[in-house]
C-alpha cells in the first residue's frame, strides 16, 4: 500500500502504508524510546500529533490488553522505518498493524527515519500528512498549511473525561489502607499515574478538566494532582483560572501539562521547544541532591519559572541535555511539579519517589490543620 508523508515546508517522504488507510494531519515529532510503542500511542498527550520512532524495527511484540495508557491510541499518525511482520509474545493479543486499523490511525514504514529526525531537529517539529488516498503534492501541501498548529488550541477537551470517577483499585492493591483522598484534574491523564496514587494508599477521585476549583475543595481532597495532557497549557486559559483558585488551599503535585498549568497559574510563562523532549531516556539532575534520574518525557512546551514572579518557587530538577527546567516548588506552600513522568519507568523507579513525596506533602499538611 502506497504512502507519502508530506511535511509543512514541502519535505517529503514516500514509504508503504499500514494501519488505516485514510489520510490525517498532525504536528510531526520523533520519540528515542526503543520500547513502549503502546504506551505511547495510548498516550492522550500526542493528541494532535504524529509520532516518529527513533527505533529502526517497530512492533515486534504485538499489542496487549494491559499496557495501554488509556481507551485507544491518541496519535494522528505513526511514522516508523520498519513494521515487525512478527508479534512474538505470550501476552499478545492482535498485531500493531490491525490495532491502528481497528483505530482509524495511519502509519507509514520504510522511510529514512534517520534523515527525518535530522530534519526535525535541525528545523523544528512541524506539521505533516500521511496520506494512502491522495498522492497530489500540490494538494497536500495545502492541506497540511492549513492545518491549525496546536499553538493556543484546547486539546484536552477531546481526551479527557466527561463525568468525575472513582478508582477501583485492583487484586493487588486492595490490601493498601486508603488514608487520603486525592483529587485528579484529568487533561488527559495516563492510567499509570492513577495507580501509582493508589498504590501509595490513596483513594483517587478523576475529575473532568471544565470542573471548577470549587466543585474540586468541595470533595473535601487532602490533595490535587494536576495531570499530563496534550496541547499548549496557554489554551486553556480556563482551567489556569480555575488552578489559581486551588493554590492556598490544598496541596497540589503538577505532572507534566499540569507543572505548566502550575507555572501559568503562578504568574509564570511557557514557551514552545524547538522539537520537544519526547522519550524514556533523559536524564534529569535534582539540583538538591545532585542525582540523576533516567525518565520519560512527552512535552512541547517548557515553564519560564524565571518569569515567575516574587521569587515564590524554587527551580528542583533541570534536564542534562539542554538544562531547561524540569521541577520546581513553592517556597512557601505545599505544592510542586515536575515536566517529567514519575509514574514511567525507564530507571526504571528512579522518579516513582516523587509519589511519596506528595503522600509525606498531604500527611503534614493534614496534621498541620
């Protein structure tokens, strides 16, 4: 099956289709990671995007039912060198290749991964189409500049929850005694990070990302988790809002979009990198300790928290490879965030302490109050 990526300055690639065969359009990026291709096509933070694997050979070990980090595949697209002919095994239940069709998500393979990663960084991520039914250049290339870049647009909507949810824990967590209540702005959350809350005993309340301040105070939480989730934290302007009313009255632990919402919402900026860090290998320095913890990261936008007025937060965590800021805390209040994902594990438990640390933020609060 013939297929063509087209990118916004007219760079194109011709490779054979797989997944559905259909033409979609998205913000192109390239994730390092050499395993984890489910989580990351399950993941509601690359809405609005296309991923490229670093990784030569994709899709060796199928899909399974317990992997996903949510309902379906989020990705406008999947960009690969090369497709597995194989899924070998045991937990596999269907092929990468029929779960994108099932999906409605297309993917291209035996393109120059290597040159289009150079291209990406050396020009920035930008817009692309994959296409398996229109092979006009012309014709693509306008579509594709006229695609709306995800700059200011609201994509949380379209991945978060409609209606609140309580976690029902598991087999294996059902014996963990639930001392504190946690409530969860969803923008877009990863499964993991619910259970990494419920695995540190707490009963977890997901809440949809219009709800407000005072519907979130009103379930009474010990603390707000701030999730992941895609897009540009500036476009949603609404939830900032609804964040600054929070800070002051509960502990909150941002994650990710949620550490930008936190950096808006304290008086902060953020502004758009290059290419983004997408991946499960980088490596982040604790500025208190010195150490050095490999993580997964899934962001576009990074927080100024120089911009951050009063010198109200401390800057924790900066990433090794181009020292841009990966945490910070309130100098006064119990609230902190990191851009990375703690509920991932590359380390593989390097950053799951992080966890605790919000768990140790509630218990003193609670026994301040």
């Amino acid at each position: 099956m013939k297929a063509i990526l087209m990118l916004e300055d007219g760079t194109k690639f011709y490779g054979t289709g797989f997944g559905a065969q259909t033409e979609r359009c998205g913000e192109a990026v390239f994730n390092t990671s050499m395993t984890g291709y489910q989580e990351i096509l399950t993941d509601p933070s690359y809405k609005g995007q296309m991923v490229m694997m670093t990784y030569p050979l994709i899709g060796n070990y199928g899909i399974n039912t317990e992997d996903a980090e949510s309902s379906r595949p989020w990705v406008e697209g999947f960009i690969i060198k090369e497709l597995s002919g194989v899924s070998s095994n045991w937990r596999s239940v269907m092929p990468l290749n029929k779960y994108l069709e099932d999906n409605g998500v297309p993917g291209i393979q035996g393109i120059d991964t290597r040159a289009l990663t150079r291209h990406l960084r050396l020009n920035g991520s930008m817009r692309a189409i994959i296409s398996m039914t229109d092979f006009n250049e012309k014709r693509l290339l306008g579509k594709v500049r006229t695609y709306p870049s995800i700059i200011g647009r609201d994509l949380t909507k379209d991945v978060a929850c409609k209606e609140p949810w309580e976690f029902e824990t598991t087999h294996n967590l059902q014996l963990i005694t639930h001392n504190y209540k946690v409530v969860l702005l969803d923008c877009g959350v990863k499964q993991n990070i619910i259970r990494s809350l419920a695995a540190i005993g707490c009963a977890v309340h997901i809440v949809p990302v219009s709800t407000s301040a005072a519907d979130i105070l009103g379930l009474s939480p010990d603390g707000v988790l701030l999730s992941n989730g895609p897009g540009d934290p500036e476009g949603i302007p609404h939830v900032i809002e609804q964040v600054k009313k929070l800070i002051g009255k509960v502990p909150i632990f941002g994650i990710c979009l949620g550490h930008q919402l936190l950096g808006l919402a304290l008086g902060g900026r953020t502004y758009k990198l290059k290419f983004g860090h997408h991946g499960a290998n980088h490596p982040v320095m604790d500025l208190n300790t010195r150490t050095i913890s490999i993580t997964s990261q899934n962001h576009n936008f990074c927080v100024d928290t120089e911009s951050i007025p009063d010198n109200m937060v401390e800057l924790t965590h900066i990433n090794l490879y181009d020292k841009t800021p990966e945490g910070m805390r309130h100098r006064e209040l119990p609230i902190f965030s990191v851009q990375y994902h703690p509920e991932a594990a590359p380390g593989p438990h390097d950053a799951s302490p992080l966890f605790k640390q919000f768990l140790g933020m509630m218990e003193k609060n609670a026994k301040k109050n």
